[in-house]
C-alpha cells in the first residue's frame, strides 16, 4: 500500500513536472512577506534563456583580462555569494580590493549597489567590478571581442534576445537577469512570518524582539536593510571614505549602505572592510566599541548615549534570532550554481601553457613525486568530505615543494610562477579547514596547476590523466582513466593522458 502510494505520488510529480517545463518554468516571484521589487522589469524580462545567458557568463573567466576571474570567484554561492575566507576580495593577479565582496540576493529589492551605493542601477553595477583594476581588469570592448570569437555565445545570445549581435546592453541584462533570480526567503524566519507551520525558539523569540527594539531602524523590514548609508562607530579607517567617494558631498563621509542580514553564517567576515570574523565580535562592537565621532548616525546616539545598550545575555538572544535568517535552500539550490549549467562552459586552453623542460636531477624528481602522491591524499580527502585531512595534506604539499630547487634561469622562473600559483590554491584548501565547500571551490584550480607544471617538467613517473568535466570548472589529476572521483553533476568527463 505504502509502495503504491509512494509510486502515485511519483507519477503525480512527474506529470506537474513535464507540464511544468512545457510552460516556463517560475525564474522570480515575489515572496509572501517581501514588499513590491524595486527593479523596473518592464525593460527587462526574466526569461529562462535570458537567466542561462546570464549565468553563463556570470561563471565566465573570459570577463577578466587573463582570464582567471569570474564573478563567480568573487561570489561564492556556499558563502552567500561573498567570497569565502577573505576579508578583502582577491582579484586577478590575486591583487586585493580595499573592500569586502557583498552578498549576492534579493538585488530587485534593491536601490542602490556597492558599500558605497557607486550604481543607482543593477544593470549598470557589473561595469565597476568588470573594469576595476583591482577585480577583473578588462574593458567591455575586449570581453565583446572574446564572446564573439566563441560560437557558442552567438547561439546564447541569439536564444535570449532573438538575434546574434553581442552587445554592452544585453550582456549586462543578461547578467541582472541571473543574479535577479536569487531570491532568498526561505529561512527559518520566513517560514515562521508565512505561518508556514514553522515557530521560532523561546531565545529566537525572544531575539526577534529586541532585535526590533534595537537594530531594525537600519536594518528594518523583510530585507533587513533600509538601503541607507549611514556610519555605525566603527574605528574610522582612512583609506575608504564610503559613500564620500561617490558623492564627495561632506555628510556622507564614513558612511555605509546598510548591509541586509540575511544568510549571515555563510557571509562572514562582516562589514565593508570585512573587519569582524564573528556575530559576536559584531554584536559587541554596537554595545560597547562604537566610536563616538562627527560622522556618527544620531541613531546611535541617543540622549548622550553612544552605541546601543545590551547585555551579554541579550546578544547571544540577538544572535540565536539572526540565524533564523540563514537560507540553506538558497545556498544549496542548483539553479545558482555554477556546475548545472546547461551548456558547456568555454574552456580556456590550458596546454598551451605547457612547457617542454626536463628534469634530471634525482632529489627533485623525488619531491615531485612525493607531491604527486599528496595530491592524491588530498583528493581522497576531498571524496571523503574529511576537511581536516584535505588541510593537513596541503601543508605537507606546500613543505614538500618548498623544498624543489632548480637552477636553469627560465626553469626557474616558470617554476616559481605555479609553485606560486600552486601555494595559492594550498593555503585556500588549509582556509577551508572546517569548510568543505570552500576547499571544493579550490581543489580544481589546485589540479589544473599542479597538471601544468607535471605537464612541463614531466617528472611523473607513471601515465597520469587530467579530467575535465565539460559543464563546469571541475578538473582533477588521476592515476587511471576510469576514475571514480567524479563530482556530482559531471557526466560528461573529458580525459586527457599525462605521458611519461
Ligand atoms: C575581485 C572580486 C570581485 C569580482 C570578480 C566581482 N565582484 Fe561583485 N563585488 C565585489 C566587492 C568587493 C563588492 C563590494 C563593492 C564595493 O562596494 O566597492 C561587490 C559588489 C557587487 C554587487 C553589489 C551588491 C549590493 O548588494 O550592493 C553586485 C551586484 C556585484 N558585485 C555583482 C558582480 C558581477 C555581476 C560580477 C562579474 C561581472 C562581479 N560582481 C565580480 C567583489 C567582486
Ligand atoms: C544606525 C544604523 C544601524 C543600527 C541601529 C544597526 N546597524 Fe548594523 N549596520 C549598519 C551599517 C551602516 C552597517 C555597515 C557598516 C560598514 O560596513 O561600514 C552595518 C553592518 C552590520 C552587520 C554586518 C553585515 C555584513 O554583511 O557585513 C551586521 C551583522 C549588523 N550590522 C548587525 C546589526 C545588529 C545585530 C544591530 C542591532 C544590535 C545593528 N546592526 C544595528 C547600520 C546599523
């Protein structure tokens, strides 16, 4: 009986679903307890091959000059769309931005864009990242120029807006269409104000209280933001002047937008300048360290006051509330994430990095070798999801090829560019010690070096292969060409042989 039900329940689904993919399937819709969006979609409508473009390109390296960047790097989706484990955001060449990448979510409700507020239009947003020499480092003619040179994008941009012409005005509609689509509402605490059947805890309770007492004049409403720029007695530092720097009108120097709270487990480290780690440390900055300055919001002070009154009690109440915003659907779901895509996403040529040395010197062979075989540790980590294990073969990784001398001048210097590069991805995997989709995120950039240089100097001394999956950035070394290591959604591995 159950079986059969179980088989009903199947075949209903199936039915709702093959109905539904005949009809467009829902790419944005208004949550219950959101207020109107704010994004004229009149000028721009969502549609499923309009959102593919976008993610396409969202996820395509080929925006940055050297091709190594996407807005993907930068926007995480396992950390809300920041980037995960870096105060300031790394751009190519890992140069650092001053400031600390905003999440991604709920951007129709938005007014304004940046710490700043640099774009009073989503649209016009992705222009400051995409030339910012800092982030990607391109100009918008060369990225035309790449996307024509690649069928495939005629053929995206053809689907979604009805003819080949690849232009600044679609790509950059393109990209509003996909980040559009991330709606994030479906925490805890939504459940609970859609009476969803869901309650909130006595300290979540009792959290959402003084919450409102206490923070939600900025950060107020369903998107836990006002969309105002405004200074919270943070110690001032110098080199970013906020909102000044757009307006260079006096009254807004220091200031801020206020940042939404949702989804702030994944977001961390918080602020413009990703200067607190912890809720904690945030929590106790607005009781007892905000600075009392010219620039200071006059919320924050108050009848002589400065900052906001809570007891340590009453912090932890704030912060058991603030979690009730966290959104697993949104970070987890599929249709934002990179490795779904639908079609291939264009390779960069990575051989044609490959260079032809030899290596004869035995003790450096021997610590290729020894790298090889803690590569392979790490991936097997990797599988296991054991992130402590994938962090401490990353050390041993890093010591190992510390120890790699060679002399030849060009060698040399071709080896030091991926040890490099290669160290990079290490200390990446070693940041995600207690963060498995972190070191996920960077295991492939790991591989892809460490296959450049193997390629290069050929110091392995069995056949090795180097697996691509085609619809994502996926890659990893292996010692057989049927491996098992194969990620989810990879079913379409391109293998190539490592020879001797
Ligand atoms: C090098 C890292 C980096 C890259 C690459 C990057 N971003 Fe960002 N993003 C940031 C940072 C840092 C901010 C905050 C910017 C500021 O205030 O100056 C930000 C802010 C944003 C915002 C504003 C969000 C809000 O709520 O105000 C949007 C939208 C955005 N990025 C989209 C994109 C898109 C689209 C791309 C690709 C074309 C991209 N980003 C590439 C780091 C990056
Ligand atoms: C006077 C307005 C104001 C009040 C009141 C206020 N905040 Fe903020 N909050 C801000 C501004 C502005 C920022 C961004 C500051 C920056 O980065 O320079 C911010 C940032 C934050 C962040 C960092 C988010 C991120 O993504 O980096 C958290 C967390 C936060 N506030 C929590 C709270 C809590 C909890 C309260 C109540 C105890 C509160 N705030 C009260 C204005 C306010």
């Amino acid at each position: 009986m159950k079986v059969k039900l179980k088989i009903a329940i199947l075949l209903l689904t199936i039915t709702f679903l093959s109905f539904k993919s005949i009809q467009e399937p829902v790419l944005f819709s208004v949550p219950a307890n959101f207020p109107k969006p704010d994004y004229p979609f009149e000028n721009n409508p969502i549609t499923v091959a309009g959102v593919e473009l976008g993610k396409t390109l969202f996820y395509d390296a080929a925006l940055s000059s050297d091709n190594t960047i996407s807005c993907g790097s930068c926007h995480q989706q396992s950390a809300g769309f920041t980037q995960h484990g870096h105060i300031l955001s790394h751009g190519v060449n890992d140069r650092l931005s001053k400031r600390n990448a905003m999440p991604l979510f709920n951007l129709a409700w938005a007014s304004n864009f940046g710490w700043d507020g640099i774009a009073p239009h989503l649209d016009l947003f992705a222009v400051s990242p995409i030339t910012n020499p800092v982030e990607m480092d391109e100009s918008l003619e060369n990225i035309l120029e790449k996307l024509r040179a690649t069928p495939l994008y005629a053929d995206l941009f053809e689907k979604a807006f009805g003819s080949r012409e690849i232009n600044n005005d679609r790509l950059l509609k393109a990209l509003s269409q996909f980040m559009l689509t991330m709606v994030s509402a479906n925490a805890k605490y939504d459940r609970y104000v859609r009476k969803e059947g869901l309650k909130l805890s006595d300290i979540e309770s009792e959290g959402l209280v003084l919450f409102k007492q206490k923070c939600a004049s900025c950060h107020s409403g369903e998107l836990f933001t006002d969309f105002s720029f405004r200074n919270n007695g943070l110690a001032l530092r110098e080199r970013d002047k906020g909102r000044f720097e757009i307006s260079q009108n006096d009254a807004d120097i220091y200031k801020f937008k206020v940042p939404s709270l949702r989804n702030l487990t994944y977001t961390t480290p918080y602020m413009h300048d990703g200067r607190f780690a912890t809720l904690e440390q945030v929590l106790e900055h607005y009781a007892a360290k905000v600075e009392k300055t010219d620039y200071l919001d006059p919320i924050l002070n108050k009848d002589g006051k400065v900052g906001i009154e809570m007891n340590t009690d009453e912090q932890k109440k704030i912060i058991a509330f603030l979690k009730t915003l966290d959104d697993e659907d949104f970070v987890k779901n599929p249709m934002f994430s990179e490795s779904t895509l639908i079609s291939d996403i264009p390779k960069k040529n990575i051989d044609v990095e490959i260079k032809n040395f030899t290596i004869n010197d035995a003790d450096t062979r021997a610590l290729f070798k020894q790298g090889i075989e803690t590569y392979f540790k790490i991936k097997a980590a990797i599988a296991k999801k054991n992130t402590l294990e994938a962090a401490e073969g990353a050390r041993v990784l890093i010591k190992t090829l510390n120890r790699v001398r060679i002399t030849e001048a060009a060698q040399k210097s071709f080896f030091e560019n991926y040890q490099e590069k290669l160290f990079l991805d290490a200390k990446r995997i070693i940041e995600g010690e207690r963060f498995f989709a972190h070191q996920f995120d960077h295991f492939d950039e790991l591989s892809e070096h460490l296959y450049i240089l193997l390629a290069s100097f050929k110091v392995n001394d069995r056949v090795l292969y180097f697996n691509e999956c085609k619809r994502s950035d996926m890659k990893w070394i292996s010692d057989s060409a049927t491996d098992s290591f194969v990620p989810d959604n990879c079913n379409d591995v391109h293998t190539k042989t490592l020879n001797l």
